[in-house]
C-alpha cells in the first residue's frame, strides 16, 4: 500500500470514480442541458456497477479478506460523501442560477431578492426527476459501503455501530459520525495489513517454533471455546509464526486444586499425543495459580519447560475479601446457583463459583503461597498491566477498577500491581496516553487495537523469547 506508483494510481482511479459516480449522480440535469449524450450515461451507469463491487484497482495489496471488504466499504464511504458535497453544491447552483430581468420572464416560478426578479432554470419536473436520480446513486453507494464495514470491522465495536444506527437520520450528526466511522476503519485496514506483511516477511524465520508446545490456561469465569476464543486473535497470530497451541480446557470457576489437578492431567495428555517431553505455560490471571498448583506434583513439573503468569494474582485480591465478607451469604447462594447452572450445561462438570472465589482472596492466596512451591528446572517468570483510568477499561473492569483501587491501589481493573510478579522474572506493561492496559487487554479479549500497545505483537515477541532461550 505504501508503493508511491500504486499511491498516485490508487488517487487518479479513486477521482476517475468520483467522476463517473457524479456523471450517473447528476445525469439528469446533465442530459437535459446536452452536457453529456445518453450513450455516455449508459456506459459510466454500468461502470458503476463495477465500481460498487471492486472500487480499488490495487485491491490485492489489503492481504486479507476481511480487510480488502472493510477497505472497499472505507472507499465507497468515502466516494459517497464527497459525490454527496459536489452533488449537493452543483443541484444549488443548477437550482438558483439566476439572471436579472427588466421585462416579464417566461420561468415556471419566480423569486424576489432585494426588488429584482429571480428566475428558476429548471422546471419541477426535472428536479424530482434529479432527487430521485441522485438518491438512488448516492444511496446505493452509501448501503454498500456501510454493510461492508458493519460486517468486516473489528475496531467500529457495538457502541459505533449503535450511534450509526440511532443518528443515522440525523443531518448534520450522521456526517459526523460518518466521518469517525471512515477513520477508525481506515486506520484498522492500515493496522492488520502491516502486520500481514510482518508476518509474510518473517514467515520463513518461523520465530515462535519453540522447542516445546505451548499451552495457554484461561482464567476465572471464562471456558476455552472453539469459535469464541478467550485469547482473542493472539492464538492465529502465534500460529501464524510456527507456534504450536494447546488449550488447558478447564472449568471456568472451581478451586485452585481442582483446576490445578485438570491443568495436570491436560500436561500429560500433550506429551502422550506430541512426543514432546516437555510444554510451556502461558497462563493468564487464575490460570497462572492452577498452573502453579498443577506444577506442585513432582511428576507433572519435569514436564513443564516454562510457566509465564499474564497479570495473576499471586498474591489475591484484598477486594475479593471485602466482597465476600460483606455480601450476605443468601445473595451469595443465589448468583452462585445461577452461574453454576449455566456453566454446567456450557461444559463445567462441577462448577464451584463461590469456591472459584475465594482462592482469589488475598488470605486464600498467602495460605497457597505458604503450602505451593517453585519446582526446580522450571524457568517462571511473569506480566503485569496497569490501567491508569477507569474508562479505559471496558464493562465491567470500568467499574471495578475504581472498587480494586481504595483496597489494593494500582491495577488492572481486577487485580493489584503488587500481586503480579513472581518467578525469575517480572514485566510490567504500560502503554502511552492515559488508558493503560486491562486485565481483559492482556487477552485480547476485546479485539481492540490499543494505541502504543499491540497485543498481537507482545505474545509474539514472547513466546520468540521462549524459543531464543532454549524452550
């Protein structure tokens, strides 16, 4: 996309477009003052139809799918409201071009300005006949693009797509958001192809082929589903540069040593189906305490090469304390009843919320700390974010980042700064601006494009960190 002859091509075609989307816009008027013949009408009317369906000749340059569908709708937006301004401006003009009279006109209506006679140049007729003329044009164009980028989008989310769809009648507003819809996909498109063609040019370099297979743990209150992975994009990305991926599958809330004993169990299931002696362990929030808790018998740990801890709580949360403490134990049975229902039914054998809770505490997790060991040979290290401002943050770590705050200061949305390191080494993430990264950021759980953070890119430097040292 950045080929300066492809660039001028792309803007002599994109104004070639506009030409003829304004010659089929504006055709009426056009034929009526024998500006253009009925054969050239016909012919940029046809065009047209390709334009809708291909409107970028260096289309193949957008790598994915995906992105060359959001990138002909971010075109086609585009087209549509620049024909929309010219249209607007040439209909006023063709409407009120005037000339000073001194005897009686022959016009079909007339205007007085300032003591003169204003005469009309086109009949009624002529101008429904435009209206619906350009309205057709301009809004076939406009559906075109708007499905495009409502299907493809990743970054538009459900609150732009919402004010889209409320204010979409309301002029000037729908221009408005109309125009931070086209920049927020155009910056997308530009994002994901870049990093296509990251990918392509280091495909051969496969950085993230570790020796060991990597296993990736969930953690609390989320299942590991095919089509809706807790990962977000990180797994393809990784997969992409030669990774090889496992899922823990444990259940989504239940105590430590229960999930603690399946982490176990899928360890030894991916050295008997690999051959691989050894795996490695990327384990995010409660995942990285069952992997821990998975590591504490002797003969799962000789098959761990590694075991970094994304944003857990070694330490607990002092607010999960409060919580517990405070809300009345019938309030407690009710929402636990609920939750484990569902889950049961989703694929959790034995769901325990409650009990999933409460190893989350900061006293449940000095008790873990005092009874779980590292074992030896396992190299450990771990990652923490911080989010320096609630609204950073989506529902509902916006609402408990401020709650974490008064009981554990810095954090994540959920859990404390202080409970993230452990092991040989700790990271702390931050981004620039004031945002910051969540909890829920860490696992690309929104699919959000952070701004001075790629989420993407960090598990890819990871795990190529892994393979560097020898895992």
């Amino acid at each position: 996309m950045k080929n300066p002859l492809h660039i001028i091509t792309r803007i002599i075609y994109h104004l070639f477009i506009l030409f003829v989307l304004l010659l089929c816009t504006n055709s009426v008027f056009l034929l009526s003052s024998g500006a253009f013949d009925s054969v050239v009408m016909l012919v940029c009317i046809f065009m047209s139809f390709f334009f809708w369906i291909w409107p970028d000749v260096y289309g193949k340059d957008i790598r994915e799918g995906r992105v060359r569908q959001l990138w002909f709708g971010n075109i086609q937006l585009t087209l549509f409201l620049e024909a929309l301004v010219i249209s607007i401006i040439y209909t006023y003009l063709e409407l009120f071009r005037f000339h000073m009279v001194n005897d009686t006109g022959t016009s079909l209506s007339q205007l007085v300005i300032d003591g003169n006679e204003v005469l009309f140049t086109a009949s009624w007729k002529r101008i429904v006949a435009h209206i619906i003329v350009a309205s057709v044009f301009l809004s076939i164009t406009f559906w075109i693009g708007i499905i495009r980028i409502y299907l493809t989008s990743i970054q538009l989310g459900i609150k732009h797509r919402i004010i889209g769809i409320l204010f979409g009648l309301v002029f000037p507003v729908n221009i408005v958001v109309l125009i931070i819809m086209l920049r927020i996909t155009q910056k997308e498109v530009m994002f994901e192809n870049d990093k296509a063609l990251l990918n392509e040019k280091r495909r051969q370099e496969q950085i993230c082929a570790t020796k060991y297979p990597v296993l990736l743990l969930h953690g609390v209150f989320f299942r590991d589903f095919k089509y809706l992975d807790y990962w977000g994009r990180i797994p393809k990305e990784l997969m992409t540069n030669g990774c090889r991926i496992f899922y823990g599958e444990q259940q989504s809330a239940a105590p430590v040593e229960v999930t603690g004993r399946e982490v176990a169990r899928k360890i030894e299931e991916i050295v008997k189906v690999t051959g691989s002696p050894k795996v490695n362990i990327i384990a995010h929030s409660k995942g990285g305490l069952d992997a821990r808790c998975a590591m504490s018998d002797p003969e799962i740990a000789k098959h761990v090469a590694s075991l970094t801890t994304i944003n857990t709580p070694h330490r607990g949360c002092d607010f999960a304390d409060y919580l517990l403490d405070k809300i009345p134990e019938k309030i407690q049975k009710t929402v636990a009843g609920g939750y484990n229902t569902a889950l049961h039914r989703m694929g959790d054998y034995n769901p325990d919320f409650i009990g999933a809770c409460r190893d989350l505490t900061a006293s449940a997790c000095r008790d873990f700390n005092e009874r779980i060991k590292d074992p030896q040979g396992v190299y450990i290290q771990s990652y923490g974010s911080i989010l320096k401002k609630a609204r950073g943050g989506r529902f509902p770590l916006n609402m408990t980042y401020r709650y974490v705050g008064i009981f554990d200061g810095k954090n994540d949305g959920l859990v404390a700064t202080d409970s993230f390191p452990w092991g040989h080494e700790f990271h702390m993430l931050e981004a620039p601006g004031m945002r910051g990264i969540s909890h829920g950021d860490m696992i690309d759980l929104n699919r959000e494009n952070i701004p001075g953070f790629d989420v993407r890119e960090f598990y890819v430097g990871l795990v190529a960190d892994l393979k560097k040292k020898g895992f």
